[in-house]
C-alpha cells in the first residue's frame, strides 16, 4: 500500500522521539532509585529504631515502677497515719466503758 510507505525523515523523527522517550523513561527511574534505601541503611535504622523502642520500654517498666512505690509510700505514710488517727478519735469520744 502507499500509505504504509514512510520517508526517511519521518522515521528519523520517530526514532528521535523514541530516544527522547527512552531518556526521560531512564531519568525517572533513576529518580526513583534515588528515593529507594538500601537493605544495609534500612537493617541498621530498624536496628536503632529497636533498640530506642527497648531503652523506652524499659524506662516506662521503671516508671510504672516507681509510681506504685509511691503508690505504696502515700498509703503507709498517709492513709494508716490518718485512720489511726480517726480510730484513736473515735475511740476517745465513746468514752470508757
């Protein structure tokens, strides 16, 4: 058919527009290869960020810890204190039987 028959110049145009599309296609994937992390950098982070969680966990295991020591602390020098306070009260308004 005649109209099957390109010239040289249009196929020289295509061609170019073949290598311009191959260019941009190989300058985008080499964008996103940049964006992409290594195996090595991803273990060593999820290594840090591990041992972050771990220094945290311990440090909240403390904390709560601490909390019922003192916890514990107000009601032996508080709470008994009082009580035998009002016991010692109560006792004292009855009166002797």
């Amino acid at each position: 058919m005649p109209g099957d028959d390109i010239t040289n110049a249009e196929l020289a145009r295509r061609l170019d527009a073949m290598r311009r599309d191959f260019h941009e296609d190989f300058a985008e994937i080499s964008r996103r290869m940049d964006s992409y992390v290594l195996r090595e950098v991803y273990a060593a982070e999820r290594q840090a960020m591990e041992t972050r969680v771990g220094v945290l966990e311990a440090r909240v295991k403390d904390g709560e810890e601490q909390r019922r020591t003192l916890t514990r602390w107000l009601i032996s020098a508080v709470v008994f204190p009082c009580a035998a306070l009002i016991v010692t009260i109560y006792f004292n308004l009855q009166g002797p039987r």
